[in-house]
C-alpha cells in the first residue's frame, strides 16, 4: 500500500522494530474472538498475552468477544467471560456439576448464568490493567480509565474509571456525539480517512469532510 492509504492492515508488526505493539487480529485466530482492522495491542513483554488475558472463553459458552476498529487496548487489559460465571441465587455457588462422580446431576434442568457477547464499539481507548466483565458493551469512542473494572455498559464517547467504572464526563455535547456516531469515520476508505487524519485530532467536527 502507499502512503497515502495509510498502513496495510494486514501487517502484524506496524511499527518498524517495534514488536511488542500490533494489529491485533493479525495475531488472534480464535473462533470467538472477532476484531476489526487498526485494533491495536500493546504489551509490555509480549503480544501473545492478549489471547491469554481473555479468561473463562469456552466454546460449550458459545459467547463472543467482539472489538470495533481503530480501538487501543493497553498492557494488562483483561477480559472475563461467561465461563466464569457461576450461580448467584442458589443455596451454594459451588460448580458441583463439573466433578462428576455423582455431582454430575447437580445442573439438570438448570444452567449458569450467561450475560452474552462482549462488545467494543470502534475507537475505543481501553487503558492499562482494566478488566471488562462478561456481557458488557462498551460504545464508540468510549475512554476506560487506568485500573478501571467494567461491570456495566459504557455509552459511547464516555469517559469512564474506577472499581466499578463510573462514568467521569462525556466526550462531547449530545449533538456532537450524535453527529460522529452518524459518520462513523472509521468505515470510510482509507484514502478518506488518510485526507482527514490532520482533522481527526483536532476538535472541529464540522472540518471533517
């Protein structure tokens, strides 16, 4: 690709000599796991703990972890999914039917809890060490906070930290909020999106052509 197209998503590595940042879904093969084009991972000893850090995905769970493009996931970012989950208004939370041996029967008719897929909209900044529990939507352009545990849903262009993650400011006003959630930059052609990187980190919305 030229220049003027931006990098190749299909690169793995995009900066030069720089290994421990990458396009993540040019490293993630996981039937579960779906991630758009310029989602980058950046870790401080290897790109290989991003799979790792996804806990308790199971493929009998049938939950998905789905991220948007162009998000930033810091060192340290995990996430827990369904499998994780054990019975909350039962006399024991106790998994007895795992063992077998008897217990087998323990979740005849029953199921545990599942909070279903875990979605990250585009343009989503996730900072170091936070955890995202399973179920949770995270909207577009949304800020996670250093240190932050997300249990609930984060709307878009929220900025969000914390244990629980609550809600620190919005990013912008209503309407501005409405109007980048209509032009989803993120999907235009890399040549748009090239024409209008100088204009994407400013603060003039009405700039953006």
């Amino acid at each position: 690709m030229n220049s003027m197209t931006g990098p190749d998503p299909a690169t793995k590595f995009p900066l030069e000599k720089y290994d421990r940042l990458c396009f993540l879904n040019q490293v993630i093969d996981h039937p579960q796991i779906e991630i758009g084009d310029y989602t980058y991972y950046d870790d401080f000893e290897d790109v290989r703990n991003f799979e790792r850090n996804v806990k308790y995905l199971f493929d009998f769970t049938g939950d998905r972890l789905i991220i948007g493009k162009f998000c930033m996931i810091a060192s340290g970012v995990t996430f827990i999914m369904n499998g994780a989950n054990h019975l909350t208004d039962a006399i024991s939370t106790y998994p007895f039917a795992i063992f077998g041996n008897g217990w087998g029967m323990a979740m005849e008719g029953r199921s545990y809890p599942v909070k279903g897929d875990t979605m990250i909209g585009n343009d989503v900044w996730i900072g170091y060490n936070t955890t995202i529990m399973a179920g949770v939507t995270i909207g577009d352009g949304a800020i996670i906070a250093t240190n932050s545990t997300v249990v609930s849903d984060v709307e878009p262009y929220s900025i969000v930290g914390g244990n629980p993650a609550r809600l620190i400011r919005k990013r912008f006003s209503a309407e501005d909020i409405t109007k980048l959630l209509h032009l989803k930059w993120w999907d235009w052609p890399p040549d748009r999106i090239t024409r209008n990187v100088h204009n994407l980190t400013g603060k003039d919305i009405s700039s953006l052509e």
